[in-house]
C-alpha cells in the first residue's frame, strides 16, 4: 500500500501499489454458473443499485423465477431469452479492501472470440467448473488460454456444490483432475474454491455446510491476490501520434513496460534512429520518471524522422526487428486461416501485411494435449503459426512484454479482427 | 468513514441492501491517474487511426470530462478534431451557455445538429409524447453522413446500463449506423481495432471503465467547470413519474400537476423533457462526491424516463444507431 499520496497531482509513481484495482475475469463452460457467481459477488457485497436490485426483481416476479442474479450482467436481449451470455460484460465495485472489475464472459464454443476479449485485460481469471460434471472440453480450451494470455492469477472455482450435497469427494475428484490440467498447461499451483453461487455459500461469506474446506471465502482469496512484481523490464513506448506545436515537437503514446527517465539513451525501431530523451511530460506536467501504464510525450535532443507506428525502447536493450513472427494464434474466424494466406497484422501501433508460413500442433480441447499440424486453422482454434511479414516488426516475447509481444491478425478487405497472437520472442544472440 | 465491514447475509428471498450510511467504492487516486491515462491512450489513437473523427459534446459532464482529457492528450497542440452536438431543441438554455463557452474557451470548432431541421426537412416526425431523445438517431446519422465522420467519441460509462457493459471501446457501427451486439469484434488487450470500410464508422469510448463516482472525484480532483445545474440550487420543478422535471415551456404540465419551488441538483443532464433532478444540498464537488458515493441508486434509473421504458431500452436505442 504505498505510492498513493505523491502522485496527486504529478503521477509519478510507477508502481501499482498492492489493493489497486484487480481485473477479474470468470470463464468456464456454459451453465457452469458464472454470471450468477458475478452476480452474487455484487449482490452479497452490497454493491447492487436499489434500482437495479428492484429491476431484478420485478423481472423475477414477472417470470416466476425469483431473484436471477445472472440478469445482472446478461442484459442483452438475445440473453436474457435464451438464459445464455452472449457477450462479456463488465461491472464494477470495491470492498474495503479492493477496487474490482468483474468481467463475465460467454462459455459457449461460439463466442469464444469474445471471451478472449475479457480474458486479455485481466489480473485473476476464475475458471468455474460444475462438480456435477466435471472439466470439459470448454474448461479445458478457456484453461489453456488463460495460460497463453499469461493471465497471472488462476482460481478454480467448484460450483454447485449445494446440488452435491457438499460432499468433499466430489470436489476432491474435480480438484485432482484440474490439478494435473495446470500442470499441463504450466498454470502455477492455482487456488481452488467450492461455492455455490446460487445459494452464496463460500463466495462473500464462508460456508456453514463445508466445514472440511479450511480456504477462505472466493472474494477474501480475490482480495489477496498479489499485485504485479516491481518492473524492472525495460522500457517500451509505441507512438501513436506525433505532437507538433511551434518549437514542440513530443512523440506521445504510453509506456507499455519498464521506466523511462530524461537522459535515457533510446532508439526508434524499426527505423534504427537513436536519440536522448530531453523531457518526459505527462498530464500533469515534467516527469523526473514514468513507468508502465502512464501515457505521455516523449522529447529527445535530437530531431529524429518517428512517426506512429514506431516503438520507443532503450538502446542498450531493445527487442531486434524482425520479418518473421511466430507466436501462439486463437483464431476467431469462420473461415479457416491457410498457409498461404495473406492478411493484415497490427503490432503495437504498426500495421503491416504479412502471409502465412506454417501452422504447426493444435490445442486439443479433448485431451489438452497436441494435435499434429493441419494445412488450416480453424474457428476457435489455438496454435503455433509462422508468418512472414512486409515490414519489420520489433517484437518482444509475450512472456516477459505482453503489449510488445502480442499482435492481431486483421482482415486486409474490410478490417475484422480475426485472430490474436502471442509471440515466442526471438533469440537474443543476433 | 464507514465501511462495509460486516454487511449482513442476503438471501435469495430477500435480497439486502447494501446498510445505509455505507460508502460505495473507496478509490485511490492513483486509479484515477490510471483510468485518465488509458482514457488519453484511447483518444491518442482515435487522432492515429482515423482521419475524420468528431467529439460528441453536450456539456453534460461526462463529454465535459472526455473534452478535458482530449486537451491533455493532445497538448500543446490543438485538439486534432471538432466537437459535436446533436441538440433536440429541448435543451437547457444555461447548458448550451456553458457548451458554447467550453468551446471557445478549448479552441475547439463546434458543429451543431439540430433534430428541429431533421423534423422539418420531414427526415423523422415529432412523438406523440413529445419526447426527443429517440429523435436524435436520425438527426446524428445525417451528420455523420454530411461530415463524413469515420468516428464518433462519447463518453458512455459502461457502468450506466446493461447494455452499454457489453460495449467495446472501438465499436463498429455499419453503413446503417447500427450496433449489432452478436457481431461485436474481440477486442483484445489494448490494440483498439479502428479499421472498416467506406461508409461505416467506430463510436469510440474512453470512459468505459470509469464509474459515476470516478468521474465525480476526477472532476473534483481537478476542479474542472461544468453548468451550474449540477449543483444544488432552487428551482420550479414538478413531480412526474418519481421524477423531478424542470418547469418549462418543453414540459406542459397534466392535469394534477402543480409547480412548487424545491432545492434540487442534476446528476446527469439531457432533454429538459426527460431528465428529473434529484433532491440535494450538495452546492459544490465535495458535497457532490460524497453524495454520489452514498447514493443507493443509479444515475439513470433516478433521472431518465427514457431509460426506464423497458428493460432494453438502452440496447434497442443502441442497435438504432443511439449514442
């Protein structure tokens, strides 16, 4: 808890001090319960509008249904008739303790693309599972891109555990069967939790009717997710727009990781031009500092020829442009992606053309484990693809720079999104 | 400050309020720099990616907030696109005051399309129930077809509605200018898509994660100006349907109505014929945060008929191409 008084003003700090904001995600498969799990987290923390509760209500009433907390974020129409999610909803509330954004996401295979959408932005993904059933395909394909999406906090949340009559051996079995998933999919020891979100035991409050379960309550665990490490990587900046104004001229974006101070010895790339950053200015005027997350005007002695599309990162530790990039693909397209075809990729604030190499192993839903390569990739899923791109790409590993090693794949027509990747990074030698 | 320590054990029948007296979300300052910093990313790459964008203005204090943060993304350069206002006629005079001056004080060129041309040039017909809200569609499509605008900024939260906590930052409308919420592009991280084909256009939303509140202790923080309604100030109003509407010549008033004078506030400003005020003391930003951060209802379930129509009346106005 510190950073939180010097940067009023000046927003100086560079760290996202612990109890900040925590970005949420719930995932799993349909019907397993998780837009009535979000739905009880805002309603037994208190965090509904009396307007909206009384909304709620009347449109139980109205059903015969009694209070559905699901209709809380399945506000579309389409949802709400089907009693599906269709899109990710966001809501937000804070407890004491932490500021949280919930993000509700579809599970159906369909709209896949969608939860990927809310997973990419999150600290903390709840992977809910329904102990009557177990993990299925969708557990296993929304597990296995929680962890390509890096998403640092992974929670396995058993629900409907009041329809299991609380029984611990029926938690026990869907905690052994994820446990050796993680271990696949490389997740780090991930918490597990029994709730029932329809009745509330065990997700605000803790259970009376599971006294064999020694964890706390879901949102006590949310609230002690660690916040990110200090960073100590170093520093990228995509420029989005250059600033001209008279003598003024700043190459404003935000910084994506690291810290970068006047003085700082930088290079543009892909176009190679090297300079010294002169100031730093940020909303709230000169910086002695900023860090990952503040958006800003770079200035540098020197009159460099940078436009959008150009990254900003220290000399001494830049990421080497390259034409060839290979990364991790969740493809969300109807129409299969082929080698051989061509397309749009945007990295960073650079869009450049780019064909397909190579598709290599698929993720099998079924097994989690490896489907030998096709000729084609296609709706919904996830592999290694090569692509060879027109211009040069200074691309990060996703690993360690998840702003400077992800990019989409566009439509080259009409500008759909059609994929997203997560790249391998390249070999540093060169 | 009280807190939500303890709050009782709700049931599924009988669903608790959140204790009175409770504050709704204690926020650090420093997430109000992260969400100013992600709201100036967004509109830096609205100037990067589009050629002919527009900022809607009406001088509410959501679009004062998205004007405040474009200066300061753009700054010291001029503000890289002109402001929009699709006025219904029906507005409140001391807003469009404010409107014009805010303008003129950012130095920024001011557009204003008028639903009264719309309904005389025949292009939509005025409601039986006089309101002009819905009317508005028509009248913002026509300008986005006349500029040839390829974005529109807004500063819908998607905390004011159902509907709108699906939307996207970088939304798609068609050449219809419709939403189409089962065809919503994956937005992935922070790489705001913007690309599309002639004739369609983006809505662009840099407040999309910032709450009621957010907003309230943000324009506190920086003391920015907005129109004097939103304090708490005496006023002839009416009552109707749980509402507190202004007295004026856009509201007739209905047999059993009657004027009285009480001392009331604006949370979110509109038509005069659909936004009710609310009851308030809170004459200045702290007294204005703190009543916001205690209130138990939504903005817009406490002053927008328009909103209260039906369940998705939101999301039917947004497929049309609403705002």
């Amino acid at each position: 808890m510190t950073g939180e008084t010097n940067d009023l003003m000046t927003g100086t700090t560079t760290d996202r001090p612990a109890g900040t904001l925590l970005r949420v995600v719930a995932a799993g498969s349909v019907d397993d319960g998780k837009s009535t799990l979000i739905g009880r987290l805002l309603h037994d923390s208190c965090a509904v509008p009396d307007d909206q509760l009384a909304a709620l209500l009347a449109a139980g009433h109205e059903r015969g249904t009694g209070l559905d907390l699901s209709l809380l974020t399945d506000g579309l129409r389409a949802e709400r008739e089907q009693g599906i999610t269709i899109d990710v909803a966001y809501r937000y509330f804070a407890t004491p303790r932490r500021s949280f954004v919930l993000i509700d996401t579809p599970g159906h295979v369909q709209y896949t693309r969608n939860m990927v959408t809310g997973a990419s932005t999150a600290d903390a993904a709840l992977l809910l599972v329904d102990v009557r059933t177990g993990l299925t395909d969708q557990t296993r394909r929304h597990a296995a891109l929680v962890a390509a999406l890096g998403v640092r906090h992974v929670l396995l949340v058993v629900n409907k555990m009041d329809l299991a009559d609380w029984a611990e051996p029926a938690y026990r079995a869907v905690e052994r069967e994820f446990g050796a998933l993680a271990e696949r999919l490389g997740l780090a020891a991930p918490a597990v939790v029994p709730v029932s979100a329809a009745t509330g035991d065990n997700v605000v409050e803790p259970s009376t009717a599971m006294p064999w379960y020694p964890g706390g309550p879901l949102l006590a665990r949310l609230e002690e997710c660690a916040a990110a490490p200090a960073d100590d990587r170093p520093a990228r900046l995509p420029v989005q727009v250059v600033l001209r104004a008279g003598e003024y001229r700043g190459y404003a974006g935000r910084i994506e990781s690291g810290v970068l101070r006047p003085g700082d010895e930088v290079v543009a790339l892909p176009s190679g031009g090297r300079g010294r950053i002169a100031a730093i200015d940020d909303a709230g005027g000169e910086l002695a500092e900023a860090g990952a997350g503040r958006s800003v005007v770079v200035r540098l002695h020197e009159d460099l020829d940078i436009s959008r599309g150009e990254l900003l990162a220290p000399a001494a530790d830049a990421p080497r442009p390259t034409r060839d990039l290979t990364g991790t693909v969740c493809w969300f397209s109807p129409r299969p992606l082929r080698v051989g075809d061509r397309l749009l990729v945007r990295h960073g604030t650079q869009v450049t053309r780019a064909v397909v190499r190579a598709i290599g192993d698929r993720f099998d839903p079924a097994t989690a484990g490896r489907l030998p390569g096709a000729a084609e990739l296609e709706l919904n899923a996830l592999a290694e693809v090569t692509l060879r791109t027109m211009a040069e790409l200074p691309v990060d590993a996703y690993r360690q720079h998840r702003a400077t090693g992800a990019f989409l794949l566009l439509d080259e027509h009409d500008g759909d999104t059609l994929g997203a990747g997560m790249a391998r990074g390249q070999d540093r030698a060169a | 400050m009280t807190t939500l320590a303890e709050p009782p054990r709700p049931t599924l029948a009988e669903p608790s309020p959140r204790p009175p007296g409770t504050l709704r979300a204690p926020v650090r300052d420093g997430h109000l720099n992260d969400l100013r910093d992600e709201a100036i990313h967004v509109l830096r790459e609205v100037a990067g990616q589009f050629d002919r964008p527009a900022l809607l203005f009406s001088g509410g204090k959501d679009s004062v907030l998205v004007l405040h943060l474009a200066l300061l993304a753009f700054r010291p350069a001029p503000l890289p696109f002109p402001l929009l206002h699709v006025d219904t006629g029906h507005n409140f005079p001391e807003v469009l005051a404010f409107r014009d001056a805010a303008a003129e004080r950012a130095g920024a060129r001011l557009l204003v399309a008028r639903v009264q041309d719309s309904i005389d040039a025949g292009r939509v017909r005025e409601r039986p129930d006089g309101l002009r809200n819905p009317l508005q569609t028509v009248t913002l499509l026509d300008a986005v077809a006349e500029h040839r605008f390829d974005a529109l900024i807004g500063g819908a939260r998607r905390d004011e509605d159902r509907a709108r906590a699906k939307e996207r930052i970088f939304s798609l409308r068609d050449e219809f200018g419709q939403w189409d919420p089962r065809r919503q592009r994956p937005e992935l991280w922070q790489l705001y898509n913007g690309r599309h084909l002639p004739g369609e256009h983006l809505r662009v939303f840099p407040l999309s994660n910032w709450t009621e509140l957010d907003v309230w202790r943000y324009l506190a923080r920086e003391d920015v100006a907005l129109p004097a309604l939103y304090r708490a100030h005496r006023r002839r109003v009416l009552r109707r349907d749980g509402m507190w509407l202004p007295e004026s010549p856009h509201v007739p008033l209905r047999a059993g109505e009657r004027v009285e004078e009480r001392l009331v506030r604006y949370r979110t400003v509109g038509d005069v014929t659909c936004t009710g005020a609310v009851e308030s003391s809170a004459a200045d930003y702290p007294a204005i945060v703190t009543e916001v951060a205690l209130s138990r209802t939504t903005e817009r379930g406490a002053t927008r008929a328009d909103d209260r129509v039906g369940q998705a009346a939101m999301e039917d106005r947004k497929r049309e191409g609403y705002f």
